[in-house]
C-alpha cells in the first residue's frame, strides 16, 4: 500500500520521484543502445576487411598455383 501512494499523488498523478525515476531509465537505455549499435557497426567494418585480406591471400595463392 505505501509504494501506491509513492507512485500516485492524492490528485491520481505520478509522483515526481517516480517519474524521475523513469526518466533516468530510458536515458541510461538510450545511451547504452547507442553504444551498442556503434560498437555492432565497428565490429562489422572491421569483419569485413578481415574477409577482404583472406579472400585476397586466398586468390593470390591461388592464382600462383596455376
């Protein structure tokens, strides 16, 4: 019962402590989804160039074979 009169004011509104609360959340969750985004982005360019150089050894022995 005490934790339904912290979240809701006499007038059936949320209590600035809780919606601070909630608030503080959502920017922790945008930050980190933004971090988390950049760092799958990062990870991907540097895959790629990984591929790029084996396909490209891969090739050049290949090409020295025949």
């Amino acid at each position: 019962m005490r934790i339904i009169k912290f979240i809701k004011s006499n007038r059936g509104q949320i209590s600035l402590e809780f919606s601070m609360l909630i608030m503080v959340i959502i920017v922790s969750a945008l930050i980190v989804s933004y971090y988390l985004i950049s760092t799958a982005i990062d990870v991907r360019k540097a895959d790629i160039a990984t591929i790029n150089a084996t396909s490209n050894a891969a090739k050049d022995a290949l090409s020295t074979v025949s």
